[in-house]
C-alpha cells in the first residue's frame, strides 16, 4: 500500500554529522517560509541520523527547494532531498502504523473477547467429550460384567447349558 506524499515536507538525507537543524533551516530558508525543521536524534549517541525533515509554509517553496537542493552539497556531503512519507509511528498490527496504537484499541478488544469465547467453548466441548468418553467406558464394563455374570449363569444352569448348544448348532 502506497503512502501519500507531504506535498510540503521535504526528506533531507545525507547531512553531516555537523549539521543542526540551525544551519538546516539556513540552507532551506532561501526558497520559502520554513514551518517546521527536524533532525530525529538516535537515541543511543544522541546525534542526528543524517537525516532531517524541511516543512514549508507552502508547497510551491517545497517544490522549488527540492529542485534546487537535490544532489546540492552541505558541509561536504551530497544532499538527497525527496517529498517526505507521512510520519510512522511504531506498533499498530503490522508493527508499524501511521496512526498511534491505541487507534486499534477497539478491534482489539473485540478480537480479545472472540478469542475468550473461543476459549470457553472449545473447553466445554472438551469437558463434554471427556464425560462422554467416560460414560461409554463405563457402558462397556458393565457389558463386560454381565458377559461374565451371564458364562458364570450357564456352567451352573443345565437348561442355559442346552439352550446354548442349541443355538450354537443352529447358527
């Protein structure tokens, strides 16, 4: 999925680890009226990333500082300069969003509460096939006993005893 591009923020890349967002905004400020200057900070050495973010008041100031500054040379590094995606903001589903994470709070919670619910189903399913599993088992034992009781029956009992070889010859 393509992003939209700020039509009046510019990606500064390649900068020198000399240059502050003061000499940034010097650079830039020959083609417009400068909103806003940023050079996100890495967090470990507390320096720029080489990289920093121009937001013109206009976006035909915009246009023109990037045509102008693209492939230019700052404090001896070649420029890259490029209309700037929207800001992303880490978490969101896919790990990175451009809406903060709490702007899927409430899908989540409903998929949280599916989830439960598949929960408590899925274990009252198996406490119902486990007490059925128990009750055949148990249906078959006292089938089992009442085979025994019924052999017992028949080696004391003379007329089982014919009754049994009849059908036995019969089948």
């Amino acid at each position: 999925m393509a992003q939209a591009v700020q039509k009046n923020t510019l990606y500064v890349g390649g900068l020198a680890e000399e240059v502050n967002e003061s000499i940034l905004h010097a650079a830039f400020i020959p083609f417009g009226d400068i909103k806003d200057v940023k050079t996100p900070l890495d967090q470990a050495t507390q320096k720029h990333r080489s990289f920093g973010f121009v937001t013109f008041l206009e976006k035909e100031d915009a246009s023109a500082a990037m045509d102008n500054m693209d492939g230019a040379e700052l404090y001896g590094r070649v420029l890259t300069v490029n209309y700037a995606l929207p800001e992303r903001i880490k978490g969101g589903e896919q790990g990175w969003a451009a809406q903060p994470i709490w702007a899927d709070a409430d899908t989540w919670f409903e998929r949280q509460q599916q989830e439960e619910e598949m929960q408590r189903i899925q274990a009252e399913n198996r406490a119902t096939m486990e007490a059925a599993e128990e009750l055949h088992r148990k249906k078959l034992a006292q089938e089992r006993e009442g085979e025994k009781e019924e052999e017992v029956d028949t080696k004391d009992d003379p007329m089982a005893k014919a009754e049994a070889e009849v059908l036995r010859q019969s089948s």
